[in-house]
C-alpha cells in the first residue's frame, strides 16, 4: 500500500510538473514554442502529458492530430492538403488539393505527382500514427510509370511537425525508365509567408508570384526582373529559383516565416544519405511561390547524368527520407529567434537519425547499421617526403565503382564525412551492403578509392587503418592557377550589371557567384581582346575570370574564346616529359582545346571535344561535375623564355556555353 502511495504521489507530482510547465510557456510569450523530439526520460515524461496522436478517417480524406498541429491528406491518393497551427486553419495556399502539398516525379519527360490508389494504417497508438498511400504499376496503363510507389507520412505526439518518407520500387522485367527527378513540394499561404531564410546569411522579404509574373523575363523563364513589385523596395530587382540553391550538405534547415502570426515553416534533413551525387550535389531549397522543396534527387547542375536510369528490366527499390517538417512560433516579431530555434531542431533531428520509430523494413534503425574508420593521409613526395594527414578532407561510401564515380552515381545509398586535422575518420550509421571508399582532399588535385570493397553488416564497426592517397604527380611543379577544392570560387567574380542586382547579394563576396547576368560581364571586362594570364604577374583572384565563357557580339552572337597562360623557363629538357594538369570545376556543353606555343596550327594538342551539361554557368553555381585531364607535353614543344599556353572553349552556340576550372598545373619531367 505504502508503494502503491508513493507511486500515486509520482503521478501527481509529474502531472502538476505538466501544467506548470505549459502555464510557464503559454505566460512566457518571448519563448519560441517547439517539440520535444528527443528521447532523452525527461522528454519521454513530457510527451506524455501531451495529448495523444488522433486519426480521423472520413470520406476523402485523413486527419491526424496531436494537438499541437493537424496534418490532412487525401484519401487515397495522399497529397497534403491542410496543415492546421496555431489557430491557423491552413498553412497552405488553397489551391486546388493536389497542388498543396504533394510528392513529384518526372519520368520519361512526364511529371507525375505520384498519386496513390491505397490507403493503409501502418501503425497507431497514443503516441504515434504512420500511414502509408501506395500505387502499384499497371502495366495496362500507358500513361502510369513502371514503379511502385510507398508514400509515408508520421506524427508523433508532442511533436510540432510531422515525416514524410518513401519507397520506390522498380521491378526486373518492368519497361526502361529515367526519372530525372523526386522531391516533396509545398505551396504555403501567400497571405502569410513573405520573409525566406535559408542559412544564416541568406534571409530576406522576397517578392510575390505577381510580382515575378508582372516582371521582365530575361535570358530564361526563372530569371525575372521585377519591374513594378508590391514591395517598392524590390523594384527593378533580379528574382531566380537557382540563386537560392546550394549543396545538399549545406540544405539542412530552410523555410518561410510568417509576421502575423509570428511563425516558421521548415524543412528539415537530417541526412542526405538517400541523395544523388554525393555532398557537393547543388540543388534547390525555398523561393518564391511561397514554395519549400525536399529535394532527393534532379538533375540540377549534372543534366540526366544525376537522374535514375532503369533499363534492361533491372530491379530497383529505395527509400528516401524520412524529411521533417517542423513548424514554429512564438508572440515576438524577431525572426531571428525562430530560424535560430529552427537550427536547434535541425541539430536535434540529425542527433536523432537515424530514427527509431519509422515501421518499414527496407528503414534499418540503429542497431541495423555499421561503421568504417580510419586515417586517410596523402602521399605525394613534391610537396612533402613523409605522408602527411588528409585534413578535412571529404570520406565517403557508395556504391562500387571506379575511381570519382560517386558523383554520378544514383541508384543506391552514399554516407560522407569529413577528416580532421589529423586525417582521422569515422562514417556512422551505414546501411547494410557493399560499398567502395572514396575521398577527395582540399589542396591535392583528383579523387582517391580504396582498393578493396567495404562489406557491412548490421553491427560491423569496420577500422581500415591507415590508408594513404597517392597524390597524381609526375614531376615537381613548374606553376600552378587556383586552389584545387572542386570550385571556381578563388577567381575572380565580377560585379553584376546595377540594373541586373538580387539585393540580397550585394554586399557579401561568399556567394556573389549567385547573381544574375556574370556571364555577359566578360566582353564588357575584355572588350578588345581575350583573357592574358602572365605565371609570376598575374593574380588568379583578380586576373582569372572564374568562367571561360562564350563572347557576346555586338550583333548578340556568341563567339568562341581563347585565353592564354604565357610563362618563362629558364631550361627545357628536350627529351622530357611535362605534364599540364586541368582540372574543371564544371562543363556546360563546353568544348577545350589546347595549343602548346603554336596557335596557327590547324588541329590542337589536346582537344576534348564537347563535354558537360552542367549548367553551373546559367544557374548561378560556382561548380558542377568533377572532371580532370592529363595532357603530356614533350619537352620539343617548349622553348628557354616564354611560352604560351592557348586554352580555346569552342563551343559557342548561345551565352552558357563554358567551363569553370578548379586548378591548373604545370609539371616538370620526373627528379
């Protein structure tokens, strides 16, 4: 009896704790109002004085409910068409229900919403619901893509959001297919969401859909000045989706906030490990609609290489996610508070993943999964005798392959980190299958891969050891332009045009890549002649333009372009090897050619013909895909005293044809 008391006495204390605890924050309006995700025993107590998960299942629809947000989907296709908070009814834009909230393909040049034709309760009690909208192929069905389809959404109670995540399939057998594209896209109420925050220094008040729709369209659809704006302040600004791109390890948190109510939408990613093209992928996150996107894969900045083609009848299954999507308030007017508390969850949900509550079995928790460590150093006896640590360099698992295939690879999982200073390493939570290892290092030029397949089983923690890098090297270098990190950053970046200005990138030089038009500021930089670069003069950070473009003619043709690289040498080895080192941050439908002293010669050197599909150039990115080449030069070819090097883009069909170089580098033969 005396225990019975006690444990009463407990449940009173905790339930009087509860209510103390809300009155606490409904009086303190400054305090941003959030979950507790956590499942640390404390959070576990509080969760359970919140009121328990509902489900509702009427004609056409579900609802669910854990009082502190409603989530509504339709039944049984499963798009999201309400989003109840905070006494708002709807969070959404109340266009028509399939255009609210909704997953999305693009299959074969079709886009398809994905819409289910089964609805199902995956789980339900008192602290959480998962339902599950599935479509299964039709092979009658012209018009239905070859896949199966597993869209689920999560609410767990006292969460302030909810998950989405799911399971594509592709069975053997089944017709060819390229999907070029997967996401989970929200409209939100335009009524309510003007301001956009997506790191700590890319927040702003952004334009309407009217006021792009009202505006002057400039060399593509996306980009639009806006010529009479509601927010006179905008005026004759420059809107484009692309200049709020970014890499996917970078896209953790990002969404919209409300004035009044004082509020924040955001999507949250926990991990990229379902992603396309590893951590340097670009793709987009919020703009203008107001849209927010969780993007799992597209072809942004790579073209259909980044897609997942399916042919020959092959077998495919993937899960993607689960994404949060959390919302927020609080009765201040300070939007920094909330994108700062949006922070916090993010940090919280990474913490957290991966999860233990999802239901699906393709979804290994924690203890399903494994790990690799070790230490990564570099070898390369020109720059030191000894190896020397990989310091934060990129680490990373995907699919087998060849060497730098993880950027392009798209059918199965990848999990990347990064050394520290001492080139030690561990990748965590890797699900179950075989992998390669790969790596890149900031400062060596090309790509390192293990030698041997990674095998993991749920539980394995895998230690490698010391694994050394062989840095690709020849001979000492003679020269050398850039910082090989992959990006066209370290050059120089022009000013835009004062007509053709996203305000928001005015005053920073970290992302003054992002705006609109730098392409045509070549002719207006070299208006006589084209790009000199003088080894020893010259400064890569203010004498290379960070993209070799097409020129704009006066007649608004483009022609090509053919910058040089002029440098002394003292002595030549005529019966040596040089090795020219290039190594391309990006390639949009770029075409190369190289001349070695003699530019009147009909046929290059050294030719590559067309390459890449980018569009880093257009779309305001500072790379796209990794490539390097590795052109021998005999030592016949060069002279004592200076000599030139002809770099020639010979593609020049409009303004974004182009390469963007990471490092060049001249090698002398071997010592």
């Amino acid at each position: 009896m005396q225990m019975m008391g006690f444990k009463k006495q407990n449940g009173i204390v905790l339930w009087c704790f509860a209510i103390v605890f809300h009155f606490f924050l409904l009086v303190n309006g400054s305090r941003v109002q959030h979950s507790r995700n956590t499942l640390s025993k404390e959070s576990r107590k509080l969760q359970q004085v919140s009121p328990p998960v509902t489900m509702t299942i009427i004609s056409g629809y579900v609802v669910i409910d854990n009082g502190i947000l409603q989530l509504s989907l339709t039944n049984p296709t499963g798009a999201i068409v309400g989003i109840k908070y905070n006494g708002i009814d709807n969070l959404l834009e109340p266009l028509q229900e399939t255009q609210r909230g909704y997953w999305d393909t693009v299959w074969n040049g079709r886009f398809d919403t994905l819409f289910a034709s089964s609805f199902s309760v995956i789980a339900q009690d008192d602290n959480k619901v998962e339902v599950s909208f599935t479509k299964s192929y039709n092979p009658l069905d012209a018009g239905s893509a070859p896949l199966n389809v597993d869209k689920r959404y999560i609410v767990l109670r006292g969460s302030s959001g909810f998950y989405s995540y799911g399971i594509i399939e592709h069975l053997k057998g089944w017709p060819d297919v390229m999907l070029d594209e997967l996401r989970i896209a929200f409209k939100l109420s335009k009524s309510l969401f003007h301001y956009m925050a997506i790191s700590d220094d890319r927040q702003r008040v952004m334009p309407s859909e009217e006021d792009r729709a009202s505006g002057q369209v400039l060399d593509f659809k996306e980009a639009v000045k806006l010529t009479n704006p509601s927010n006179p302040k905008l005026k004759d600004e420059v809107d484009d989706k692309y200049q709020y791109s970014d890499e996917i390890k970078n896209i953790k948190v990002h969404g919209w906030i409300s004035d009044t109510p004082h509020m924040g939408f955001w999507v949250i990613s926990p991990s990229y490990e379902y992603c396309n093209g590893g951590p340097m992928k670009q793709d987009l996150s919020s703009h203008v609609g107001p849209t927010s996107m969780a993007i799992f894969f597209s072809s942004h900045y790579a073209a259909p290489l980044l897609g997942v083609s399916l042919t020959n009848g092959e077998a495919w299954r993937k899960v993607f996610g689960p994404v949060f999507f959390y919302v927020n308030s609080d009765s201040g007017i300070d939007h920094t508070v909330l994108w700062e508390d949006a922070k916090r969850q993010m940090n919280e949900e990474t913490t957290k993943w991966p999860y233990d509550f999802p239901a699906s079995i393709d979804y290994p928790h924690a203890n399903e999964r494994g790990s690799v460590s070790g230490q990564l150093v570099v070898h390369d006896g020109y720059i030191n005798k000894d190896p020397f640590p990989a310091k934060n360099a990129y680490i990373g698992l995907a699919n087998p392959g060849v060497l730098g295939s993880w950027q392009s690879e798209t059918k199965g999982y990848q999990f990347w980190t990064q050394t520290d200073d001492s080139g030690y390493f561990k990748i965590i939570n890797v699900r179950p299958g075989i992998y390669s290892v790969y790596s890149w290092v900031p400062g060596i030029i090309g790509d390192y891969m293990f030698s041997s397949y990674i095998s993991i089983t749920p539980g394995n923690n895998i230690d490698l050891g010391q694994i050394v890098f062989e840095a690709p090297r020849n001979g000492p270098t003679l020269w050398e332009i850039g910082f090989p990190d992959r990006t066209a950053a370290e050059f120089f970046i022009p000013d835009p045009l004062p007509s053709l200005q996203n305000y928001l990138y005015i005053n920073t030089t970290i992302h003054k890549f992002r705006q609109y038009g730098l392409w045509n500021r070549y002719a207006d930089l070299y208006p006589n002649g084209d790009l000199v670069f003088k080894i020893g003069v010259s400064d890569y950070r203010k004498d290379w333009f960070f993209a070799h473009v097409t020129r704009r003619n006066l007649d608004n043709t483009y022609g090509p372009t053919t910058w040089q690289i002029s440098f002394d040498l003292t002595n030549v080895d005529p019966n040596g090897i040089y090795y020219l080192r290039i190594a391309l941050a990006s390639a949009s439908y770029g075409h190369l050619q190289v001349w070695i002293n003699t530019p009147s010669k009909p046929r290059p050197w050294f030719d590559t013909l067309q390459i890449g599909q980018s569009n880093a150039i257009a779309r305001h990115g500072i790379h796209g895909l990794y490539m390097t080449f590795d052109i021998q030069i005999p030592g016949t070819l060069l002279q004592i005293g200076e000599n030139i090097i002809y770099l020639k883009q010979a593609s020049a069909n409009g303004p974004f044809n182009g390469l963007m170089y990471d490092y060049i580098r001249l090698e002398g033969p071997p010592q």
